[in-house]
C-alpha cells in the first residue's frame, strides 16, 4: 500500500468536528496542531445542498483557526452508515480469496452490491482452520461521495476516508497497549463499540443511543430547557451520591439500555468468531466525560473499564496541553485518523 503524504485526521460528528495533525508519525509523533467545531445541527449526512455548504463553512472555520500545516484531510465515515463483519474462509486459496470475499459480501451485507464500495482488510491466516481471516468493510457510496463533496468545497484534499472504529482501534492499540479490548465511543447520537483482539478490530456495531439521550431524559423528568439539563448531566452524571440520586435515577435506565446492547453484540461477536471476548473496555468520545460512568459500567460489565488517552505516547507542548486537559479522551478518532501511515 502507499504510504499517506501529511495529513490531517478529521472526525465528522454529530456534535462536533475533530481535527488532528500530527508529525513524525512512525517514529516519534508530535503534536503539530488541533481543533475542534461544532457541527451545525442536522447537517451530518444530509442531501441537502445548503446543509453540505453549512457543514463545509464549520470545516472551514475549523482548518483556519487550527493552524494546520497542511490541506491533506484523512476522513472518517460515521459508525453508523458503515457496515463491516470479520469473515473467515477454511480451505480457500489465496488466489481464490479475492472473489470468495466479494460472494460472501453478497450474502452478508443488507445493502445491494451496486450501491456500495466495499473493502476488505486481511487480518491474516487462522492455522488451525486454514483459512484467511478477513474484515470486510462496507459503505453506501452516495455517503462517500457525499464527503468527498464537502472536504472539496471546503478547499481540502481527501486523500483517504476509513471508519471510525478502525482509527478509534489504531490509536487505542498504541497508546493504551493493549491488544485486546472493547472500545466504547460514546457520541451524541449513538455509542459505537468496536472490538480489537490481537491488535486487530474483529467487530464493530453502532447503538443508536447516545448521549443526547440522557440531556433529553434530564429535560423531560425535570421540565428543564435543554441547556440546563446538558448542564446537569455533564455536573452530577450517574453518580447516586450527587443530588440525593435524583439525576442519576433518570440517568441509569438510559444507561442500561445501552449496556444491554453492548451485551447483545459481545454475544453476537463471541458465536460469530468463537473467541471469547476482552474483559477490559475503554471510552473514548465526548459522551465518556459522564461523571460517575467509568465506576458504574464497571459494576454493570463486571469489568475493567477505562478512559482512553489516545494522546498517550505523543509529543505535545506546554499550551496545547493545558487546552487538552479536560477531554483527552475525545480526539480518539481523529489522533487514530492523523496515525494512518499507508
Ligand atoms: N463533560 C461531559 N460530560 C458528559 N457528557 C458530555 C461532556 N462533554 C460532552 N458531553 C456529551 O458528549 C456528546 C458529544 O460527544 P462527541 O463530540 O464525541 O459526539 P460526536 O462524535 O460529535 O457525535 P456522534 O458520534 O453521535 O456523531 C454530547 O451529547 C455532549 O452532551
Ligand atoms: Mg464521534
């Protein structure tokens, strides 16, 4: 594969913007510049031309106030438009890999084949079983082009587009060390789990709760506008000491809806690759600055859950870390972006 000019790692949310470049990245990577915008409401995926030209404004506010160094743009798909599914293939050839992927694809994938570009990474060769071991990776092409359209008319170069969790998984593996984990990234508009073993992403699966979510309850449960509300989720989150537990009763079930999904798709990940699943979890996203929420997953999962410091291992000077001091945790998939070698 070629190897990426310097680019910058840019994460399209729902909530906001991210944006990260760094230097050096395969020997000693340093910090060069990063920012973050809020992204317009309702602009994220949208067809609507005015909504692509405001989303193109909010990156163009982005890229001049970032002091980057360079027009390159390495960009994310969102969790949720992407569909990938770990495949293995016992007995076939490396010659006959190639379309015995693109005949599983057909069976697996719940979009027709004409109207997605599909892609494939090859995690390696399973002895035991002969077969290949492969992630297939699937994304509506109208969503691509649609990125490609507004990277352009925000005067940037894309010069490669991945998923969310891929870049999530590149910088977990390396700053966190751990091969293997369940990677939480909590957004606003959905929690998106991703599961490495071995270093390698084998899964990965978007709930459609996020963050949101537990502003909207706070609101409806106390008649608060949504600001104040927003207010009190990020003061006193799901922690049952603050407020004699009165937020963090209308938080819990919010919260255990999403943990009920993460447990359905550990289930679906273990039947589908027979393996068994990491016991240590790590958060990344906005959404995992929730006071309280670290300690409550680790009772609910019965494990080991973490924040991640995606910034962990990468040279940052004294200003830029006092601006990244509160939410480290929130660049995971824009430092994963801004780490892609090749
Ligand atoms: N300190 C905090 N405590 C709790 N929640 C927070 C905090 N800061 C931000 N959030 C929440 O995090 C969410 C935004 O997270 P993030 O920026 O990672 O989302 P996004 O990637 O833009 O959205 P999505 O992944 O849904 O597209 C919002 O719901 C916001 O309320
Ligand atoms: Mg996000």
């Amino acid at each position: 594969m070629a190897s990426l000019p310097d680019h910058i790692g840019l994460d399209f949310g729902n909530h906001s913007v991210k944006a990260v470049q760094l230097r050096d990245i395969s020997r000693n990577p340093s910090l060069v510049a990063f920012a973050s915008q809020p992204t317009p409401i309702g602009v994220i995926n949208s067809e609507d031309e005015s909504h692509q030209a405001q989303l193109a404004d909010a990156l163009r506010v982005l890229y001049e106030d970032g002091g980057f160094r360079t027009r390159n743009v390495v960009a994310a798909l969102p969790e949720f438009s992407i569909f990938t599914r770990f495949l293995e293939f016992p007995g076939v050839k490396e010659s006959e890999l190639e379309d015995a992927i693109h005949w599983q694809a057909k069976q697996v994938v719940p979009i027709p084949m004409s109207e997605i570009q599909m892609s494939w990474i090859l995690l390696g060769r399973d002895e035991s079983k002969n077969a290949y071991r492969v992630l297939l990776v699937a994304a509506p092409r109208k969503l691509i082009d649609l990125y490609v359209k507004i990277v352009q008319m925000a005067k940037l170069d894309l010069v490669a587009i991945e998923t969310e969790a891929i870049a999530a998984g590149r910088s977990v593996y390396r700053s966190a060390n751990v091969s293997d984990a369940v990677i939480l990234d909590l957004g606003s508009q959905s929690t998106d789990m991703g599961i490495m073993v071995g270093g390698e992403l084998l899964f990965s699966q978007s709930i459609a709760v996020g963050s949101d979510s537990l502003t909207r309850a706070i609101a409806s449960e106390f008649s608060f506008e949504y600001n104040q509300a927003e207010e009190y989720k990020r003061n006193y989150g799901i922690d049952p000491s603050q407020l004699e537990g009165k937020i963090y009763q209308v938080l819990k079930p919010v919260v255990d809806s999403v943990i009920a999904e993460i447990r359905r798709g550990i289930e679906f990940f273990k039947t589908r690759t027979l393996k068994s699943a990491p016991d240590q979890f790590l958060l990344i996203g906005d959404g995992s600055l929730l006071p309280g929420l670290v300690v409550y997953l680790s009772q609910e999962l019965m494990a080991n859950v973490q924040l991640a410091d995606p910034w962990n291992g990468i040279k940052i000077d004294k200003k830029q870390e006092a601006i990244l001091s509160k939410g480290r945790s929130a660049y995971a998939v824009a430092v994963g972006l801004a780490l892609k070698a090749e």
